[in-house]
C-alpha cells in the first residue's frame, strides 16, 4: 500500500470529517497493507478513538470497531451469552499475532466474503452503528454496499439467552474457508447464514423458515432444512472450489451447525 | 513522517514514509534480531510485541506503531537465553531461522496463559511457522519450560 499521508486523529469527529470530507481511507488494523498495492492519499488510523472495547448494554453487547479478533476470541462477555461460539468462529485465523492485529471494523466494513466473523454476525442478527449515519441490520449492510464514506463505530448484538454454532470447511486449518456456516436460535427463532459462497455471507431464510420455532429440531427437518439451504443460496467459483461442491458442503455445514446449536 | 518508538525500554526517532512496515523500520534502524521471513504476514518470524502483545511486524504500518512500546528478542533476553536452553536439550531447534519469533510468541504465552495444555499451546503458537518442521521438539520443550517456570 502507497500512504501518502498518515494521521491519527484523537477524536471520532475529526476522523469521520477526514473520511467523508477528504477522502482518508480508515486504517482498522492495517494488517492487508503489505498484500495491498493501492494508492491511499490518506490513511486515518482509528486505534486513537476509544472504539476498543466490549461491553454489555442491558440486552445487548456492543463491540468496537477496533476490538481485534483476539478481544473477541478472549471475552467473558460473548462467552457468557454465547458460549464457545465466537471462540471459534475466529480460531481459523493464523496465529495470536495476526489475531492482534485483525480489528471487527476492518471485517466488517470491508464486506469480505472469507470473513468467518462476518457469517456468525450475520447469524446472530448483529446491527451495525455507523458515525452520524445511523444504525444498520447487518443483513442490509451486506446486501446493499453503502454509497460513499462512512465509518463504523460499533456493532450490537442481542445478548439475550442464545445457542449457536459456526461450521466451516477448509484445506487447512488456518486456509481461509471453502465454506463456513453459522446458526443460532434465539427468542424461538432460527437464523442461518453461510459465507465464503465465495461472495460475502447470506441468511438461508427459507430454511430458517423450515425450522419454525422449534428449539430441538429433529433430524429428518434438519437435513431438509440444510437441503433448503443449498438450494436457495447462490454460489460461485473460486480457486479453492467450485459452485457444485460448495453447494454439497454448503448441506453438511447447516446440518451440523443446526444440530450443534439445538444441542 | 516522523515517529517515535520505545523499543525495548529506550526511545527512538525514526524518519519514515507513511506506509513503511514495521519491520522495515526496524531492521534499517539496527535492529537486526528482527527477522524477515515470508513478508506476507504467515510465518512469524518477524514477531515483536507491541504494548506486550505479540503482533507481525511485517504486517504491521510502523506509523501505527508510533508512540508504542516495541519489545524485540533483545529485550527478553534473559528469558530467551532461557528457553533456549530447553529447544536445545529436546533437539527441537534445528536451522534457527524461526527461534527469534517463535521465543517471542511463547514468551508472551507464558505471561498471557496459566497452565496451558498441549492444544492451547498448539493454538497460540499457530502463526509461527518452523520450516524444518520440529514442531514435536518445540512442544516438549516449551511444556518442560512453563514446568520449569512454575515449580
């Protein structure tokens, strides 16, 4: 990455002026910028701004923008409310280091379709809250790529009572994934989503539909649910693995991420 | 751009374009103990802790890097030399190439985890990469370590 110019602005305001007004590109954890050959004018490095942080909010938990993986991998708060869930939605990532580096704003706002945490926010029904702009459905974040700046402050997540499970395949243990799965069941509802289609995550709404408000779903609606899955959500190739295959995964990974989260 | 890093308690200025690495800053600056390995944030050889944390210094913005505490091997000497002793009675430390970064990862294990087990360790130590694959060793002798800290 070519940076012109590099500040660290102080105050939110003064990085969300910098982002909308001159163009800055927000720095999260910078950790693609060897990998990456653009051209930034300027660079406006977040990490000065307070946004580190995990906390409960009466029924919800809020995570800063540039809370790292390993924050989220370690926190009392997300296990408690989601037991080892988000501890292994960020395992596949390649050692602690780079985990101390990696930020959620990052992820998040950069859409990536290899993203796992991005799957299993999508699954829980995260809302994202961008500065002076307002606060988001995930879903609608994903779907509808935002026309110019913006910058992520934080995403919420419901914190009440919650089972959930993130699945995933890949060709070694800290590859990006073929194809990842998330599902959760909350106030007797179920959401499931999968990424790495390779395009970024999508919920399976019809075979979330399928599960009802059924808290321990049996096994023969599982498979149909997971059948539901592959066939509602769009894949593509890429080159760890064609459309085909990712669709035959794509009925493992729901089932087992069902059958895990109705544990 | 200027900036100014405490690397291993001493305070440094460096002269720097905005997007050199970290590793880069530090290697031109004299600190050679810094390896550079793959440069694509993989390997962890170029491990440094920054406010005790180990991060890739290859991977890392060395404008990001201002005003924080950098703690290359040189500054954990003492528990290096230490370790060390340990990769060499189990044979585990064969070319050299990864021990600089490998030493800095399992020292900040040591003060982040208490009591790890073999797949804690396992999982800390994954971004760190030994080329001569002595990965058996290097458990053996990082649990013969921590055995040795705590008694």
């Amino acid at each position: 990455m070519e940076i012109a110019k590099f500040i660290r602005p102080r105050a939110i305001d003064e990085a969300f002026i910098a982002v909308r007004d001159q163009k800055g590109f927000p720095i999260g954890g910078g950790g693609w910028s060897r990998m990456n050959s653009r051209k930034i004018p300027l660079a406006v490095d977040l990490s000065g701004l307070g946004l580190r942080f995990i906390r409960r909010k009466g029924e919800t938990i809020e995570i800063g923008a540039m809370s790292t993986a390993r924050d989220i991998e370690t926190s009392d708060d997300l296990r408690e409310s989601f037991g080892p869930f988000f501890s292994s939605t960020v395992a596949h990532i390649v050692g602690v280091q780079l985990k101390n580096m990696v930020t959620l704003g990052g992820t998040v706002a950069g859409r990536y379709g290899f993203s796992d945490l991005n799957t299993s926010l999508l699954a829980l029904g995260a809302r994202v809250v961008l500065y002076q702009d307002g606060i988001y459905d995930f879903e609608t974040f994903l779907n509808n790529r935002k026309n110019g700046p913006f910058l992520l402050e934080k995403v919420i997540l419901p914190a009440d009572t919650c089972r959930a499970s993130f699945q995933s395949v890949r060709n070694t243990r800290n590859d990006f994934p073929i194809l990842n799965a998330a599902a959760s069941f909350q106030s007797n509802e179920w959401r499931i989503a999968v990424g790495a289609r390779p395009g970024a995550a999508r919920l399976a709404v019809r075979a979330a539909e399928m599960l009802g408000g059924i808290s321990v779903p049996e096994s023969d609606l599982i498979e149909h649910a997971a059948e539901a899955a592959a066939n509602e959500l769009v894949f593509g190739d890429d080159l760890r693995a064609d459309a085909d295959y990712r669709r035959a995964v794509c009925r493992t990974l729901v089932s087992r991420a069902v059958q895990e989260a109705g544990k | 751009m200027t900036i100014q890093l405490n690397i291993n308690g001493k305070t440094e200025i460096f002269e720097i374009e905005a997007g050199d690495m970290l590793v880069d800053v530090l290697r031109d600056g004299g600190h050679t103990e810094v390896k550079k390995g793959c440069d694509t944030g993989s390997c962890g050889v170029c491990t440094v802790l920054m406010d005790g944390a180990p991060i890739l210094s290859c991977a890392c913005l060395a404008a990001k890097a201002d005003g924080r505490e950098i703690t290359t091997i040189r500054g954990l000497e003492e528990e290096a030399e230490e370790f060390a002793r340990f990769l060499a009675a189990e044979g585990a430390d064969q070319c050299g190439f990864c021990a600089p970064g490998f030493a800095v990862t399992v020292i900040a294990m040591k003060r982040e985890l208490v009591s790890p087990t073999d797949e804690d360790i396992k999982h800390y130590l994954a971004g760190n990469l030994c080329r001569c694959s002595g990965y058996e060793g290097q458990l053996r002798a990082i649990k013969k370590y921590l055995e040795a800290s705590n008694a």
